[in-house]
C-alpha cells in the first residue's frame, strides 16, 4: 500500500493550522445560526460513494483513447486504486464490478483484498451491450429486449451469473444498463421491445435473493440514436413496479435530455419509495461523464436538497446505493475520482444546511422571495472546512488532492505497473 494512515497523518501537519483556523470559522457562524455543526459532519462521514471499476482507467473518446500511464491492468488493482483514494478522501468505501471486465479468479482472495481496504461491493453491473469473445448469439440487435429468442435468453442467463457471482463476493445488488434500442424508424416495434424487456426482467427479478436488489438504469439516446428501449424514469419506474417490491429505479445524471428537471424525478421516485440508486457524473450536452460538480454545482445541491428532504421524510424509500459514474480521457481518474467526492460531499453538506422549517413556512406563506433566499443561503455557505473535519476525525486527508500529488502516487503506480498497463473496461 503506497499510502498508510501514517503517511496521511504527517501530511496532514502542515495544513492543519489552515485547518483548524477556517474551521473554527465556519463552525461557529453556523452554530450562531443554530445549525448543530457535530450532526452534519457525522452525516458527511458516513456518506459512502462506491466507485465503478471501469472509471480508474482511461476512457476513450469516440475518436481516441489516450493512457495516462500506470492504469490498473488487473482487477486487484483497480480495488488498490479505489483504496487509495478511499485512504485519502475516507468517502468512497465501496466498488462496483463490471461482468464480463472484472471476473475474478479467486473470489475469496479479492474479496479478503476488498475487506483489508475498508471496502465493501456495490452493486454488480451486467454487460449485454457488447459481444464478448466467443460468444454464441449477437447483441448488435439488443439484448433482454431481442426479438432473437436465443439472444434474449443468454442475456438473461448473462445477469443471473452475475448476481449468481455478486453472492459469491457478497454484493447485495444488480445494475441493468441496456443499450438495447433503435437507430432508425421502423426499425423496432416499440411494443413488442418494450414487452421482451419486461419479460426478460422479471426472469431476472425471479433470481434475486431475498436480500438483493435490482436497479433498472434509462437512457434516453445513446447507443441509438432513434429510441432507446428503458428510455426514461416512467419506464424504469413501471418496469420496476411490474417486477416487485426489490426492483427500484436508478437515477444517473448524464442520463436526460438538457434542461431536465431532475431534482423533481428524484422527489416523485422518493415520495413512491422506488428511488433504489444514484449516479453521479455531470455534462453539459448528454451522457459526458464529467466530473461531478463541474458544470452545473446548483443542480447537483437541488438535487441533494430533494435527497435530503426523502431520507429525512420518506421511510418508504430504502436508503439509495451511491456511485460515480464517470469516464475521464483528460485527468487522471484518481484525481477526477477526488474532484467528484468532494463535490459530491459539498452539495450534501449544503443540502444539510437548509433551513427546513424555515422553508416550509415561507412554503405556506407563499413568499417566493424568501423560499429563495434560503436555498441560496445554504448553498452560498462554504462547507469545505467541515468536510475536512470530517476526514481528519477517520484518518483521512484534510487535502486529498495535494497529498495525492505530493506522495507521488501516480508516478509510483508507473513504476509498480508499467507506462502501457491498459485496463479493461468501457
Ligand atoms: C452507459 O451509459 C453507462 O454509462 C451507464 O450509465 C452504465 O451505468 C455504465 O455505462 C456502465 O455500464
Ligand atoms: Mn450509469
Ligand atoms: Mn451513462
């Protein structure tokens, strides 16, 4: 392990003046406002983001895929990586797999890895949207959706694998992301791809052990151009709600057309109980990826607002699994991975702060005016001292990103594997 809690410690000296001088700042402006400073940090701490196995590596472009260097060629790697960066923010305590990338060849040994980082498995994510090496039956025209008969029924056969492996490894959920979809007009029959998908789905939910959840990913272009078959959160929803009470709808932000109101999907899936996942990334066109907070930060708080308000208000609604969800072609992927953790915590944290009671009443009074100020006033507070707190009460780095580059860790990870490793993934 390039990093230990030693290591993080002594960095940890020459910012801790800074530290404890903005602290001490933020901390009692808030507590003359009433705000109850020890909660909100606690909140912070244990807020969990798992990172997917496929974001350590370089994504590509459409056009081009540029290494980084030092990526992580295996899939014990990619669990060090995640333990890193985990070391250092103590927020991203979990990993998800991807299947067919990321079978392991003794799962006791990756899962005994998994554990000595403080890490647990997310969820499982199935892959129908290629053709694997060998395969039997092509997806090119759509998997659980495929008016192919022997193609559906692999796909099927592909997901329960998986979670058939996810309890080997002790994940409790599956991720269905289909690109399953049409590119030209007539090209499907939107009824019939629609029942397939519907069909092939419950197959799936009748495999899920009792403990176990299914989360139904939309989209609503992209691999196809014309229709996508799970195109949006009503068809998740309904899809959800036709295989059962373990089956719930998962949210990724890249996945709407611009403009969406997504904070409204979130409450509306929350006040039903069937919000079951997150993704977090940020884009400014569609599906981009980027790095969360780094286009549209208001957003992302209004949607941690609504968060906020279903986990506080909503007991029908199971407390939803979080993840990154990003692809990085420019930064390297631990720094990015950072980047988002922080900005994922910071809109929590400000979400946090919202004057609940004092918004409800400005509610019923009908003063628009105010119902504003009290969202901006929260959002305007700068948080960053109490997320470091929170990682320096576990161990971590009051600055993860300048330890990380002080510590060398990427030059190091070059030395370990190689300028060309390459890992597997999207
Ligand atoms: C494709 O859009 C995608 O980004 C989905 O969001 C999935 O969650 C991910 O790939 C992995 O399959
Ligand atoms: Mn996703
Ligand atoms: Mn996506």
């Amino acid at each position: 392990m390039i990093i230990d809690k030693e290591n993080i410690a002594s960095h940890n000296q020459n910012n801790l003046d800074q530290h404890n001088l903005r602290f001490d700042f933020t901390a009692n402006s808030l507590i003359q406002k009433g705000v109850d400073v020890d909660t909100i940090i606690k909140k912070v701490s244990d807020f969990q983001v798992a990172i997917p196995s496929w974001a350590l590596g370089a994504g590509g472009t459409r056009f081009g895929r540029f290494s980084y260097y030092g990526e992580p060629g295996t899939l014990e790697q990619k669990i060090e990586d995640v333990g890193l960066i985990h070391a250092l923010t103590q927020s991203a305590g979990a990993i998800s797999l991807h299947i067919p990338w990321d079978v392991p060849e003794d799962a006791e040994k990756i899962k005994s890895l998994t554990k000595s980082l403080g890490l647990q498995f997310d969820a499982m994510n199935s892959n129908t949207f290629q053709d694997q090496p060998n395969q039997e039956h092509s997806y090119k025209y759509g998997s659980l959706c495929s008016t192919d008969d022997n193609a559906r029924q692999q796909a099927i056969q592909h997901n329960i694998d998986v979670i058939k492996l996810g309890e080997q490894l002790g994940s409790k959920s599956l991720t269905v992301w289909l690109a399953d979809g049409s590119s030209f007009p007539g090209q499907n029959n939107f009824q019939t791809v629609l029942k397939n998908t519907q069909d092939s789905l419950k197959q799936i939910y009748a495999e899920l052990p009792e403990d176990w959840k299914l989360f139904i990913e939309y989209k609503p272009y992209e691999p196809y151009f014309y229709s996508t078959v799970i195109q949006d959160w009503g068809t998740s929803f309904m899809l959800a709600n036709e295989c059962g009470p373990k089956a719930y709808t998962l949210v990724d932000l890249g996945h709407h057309l611009p403009n969406t109101n997504i904070e409204q999907i979130v409450a509306t899936l929350m006040l039903k109980g069937k919000l079951g996942g997150f993704h977090f990334n940020d884009s400014k066109y569609g599906d981009d990826d980027l790095t969360v907070g780094s286009i549209k930060p208001y957003s992302l708080f209004l949607i941690f607002n609504e968060l906020v308000y279903g986990m506080e208000n909503n007991p029908q609604n199971p407390y939803p699994a979080w993840m990154i969800d990003a692809s990085h072609n420019l930064k390297d992927p631990m720094e990015d991975l950072m980047q988002s953790l922080e900005a994922i915590n910071s809109a929590y944290a400000k979400a946090l702060l919202v004057d609940q009671k004092a918004l409800r009443e400005a509610q019923r009074n009908h003063d628009v005016t105010l119902c504003q100020e009290i969202l901006q006033e929260a959002y305007l507070t700068d948080v960053r001292p109490l997320l470091e707190k929170a990682r320096v009460l576990n161990g971590g780095a009051i600055n993860p990103l300048q330890t990380y580059r002080q510590m060398d860790v990427r030059n190091k990870l070059v030395d370990e594997r190689g300028k060309h490793s390459m890992a597997t993934g999207l």
